[in-house]
C-alpha cells in the first residue's frame, strides 16, 4: 500500500514540477503575453495520457474485493443500515462512511464514468502517437549532443 501511494505522490510532485518549470520559465511570445515554458507543458500533456490508466489501476488494487458488490444507497440507510453499519465499518471509518469512500472509487475506476474518462484522458490533447513523435521531432538535442562530444568523443 505504501509503494504505491508512493507511486501517487511521486506523480503528484511530478506535475508539481513541471508546472513550477513552466510558470518559473514564462517569457513574453510574439505579441508580448507572457506565455508558460512550453518544454514542461509538453512533457506533461505527453506522459499524463499514460499515467492516468496506472492511477486508475492502483485505485482497483488498493480497493480489491471491497469494489465488488457495493452496498447502494437504498441498503446504506434501509433495511440493511444495521449489517452496513456493523460489517463494513473499518478501524478509521464506520460502515456508511467506507461505502461513500468505496463508491467514490468505484465511480472513478470502474463504472461507465470511469471508462470515458479514461479515453478522454487519453485523447484529450491529440493523439498520444502524434503527440510523441511532435515532442521528439520539436526537442533541441543539440546542446545535449554537443555535451556527449565534449566529455566523451573528443580526444583529449
């Protein structure tokens, strides 16, 4: 459980980053707006397409058994409020409370909602193949290729 809410903050932090990279890194464009660093933003919009679906699969793992045949509503506060309120409480949370948590995340990996937000991530800023291939083809590589020279293929 702790390697991957590990896995969770060290992408929080990742976005983090780059956002502070591409706020820190604003100069003024053309028209004399000042505009983000476009460097970090394109990372961005390039690995979190891809990240989205592994938060998605961590939340159904951490979840496991206690998504599956969830209580509704109707049970939580009906006939069933006793059972609900005595088996599925836990150590932090009493019964209903884990059932809005487990909704919660049932809502957010697994139901209908779950499955096209997914695809809306993954599509939201264009195709990721195209994406890439932009990314690489728009990337300076000059003055890390010129480093490698230096150090590494030029004779001392």
């Amino acid at each position: 459980m702790q390697e991957k809410t590990a896995e969770v903050i060290v992408a929080l932090e990742t976005c983090r980053a780059l956002l502070h990279t591409a706020e820190t890194g604003a100069t003024p464009n053309r028209f004399g707006l000042v505009t983000p660093a476009w460097a970090p933003l394109n990372a961005s919009r390039n690995w979190y397409p891809r990240a989205y679906p592994r938060f998605m699969e961590i939340l159904r793992q951490l979840g496991a058994s206690g998504l599956m045949a969830l209580p509704t509503e109707a049970d939580v506060f009906g006939p069933a409020q006793e059972d609900v309120e005595r088996y599925l409480q836990s150590a932090t949370l009493d019964g209903p409370e884990r059932v809005r948590l487990f909704r919660l995340a049932w809502d957010t990996c697994l139901s209908s909602f779950a499955g096209r937000q997914s695809l809306y991530e993954y599509f939201f800023f264009g195709d990721p193949v195209r994406m890439a291939g932009a990314l690489v083809a728009g990337y300076d590589r000059e003055p890390l290729k010129e480093r490698i020279r230096e150090r590494f293929l030029r004779e001392e």
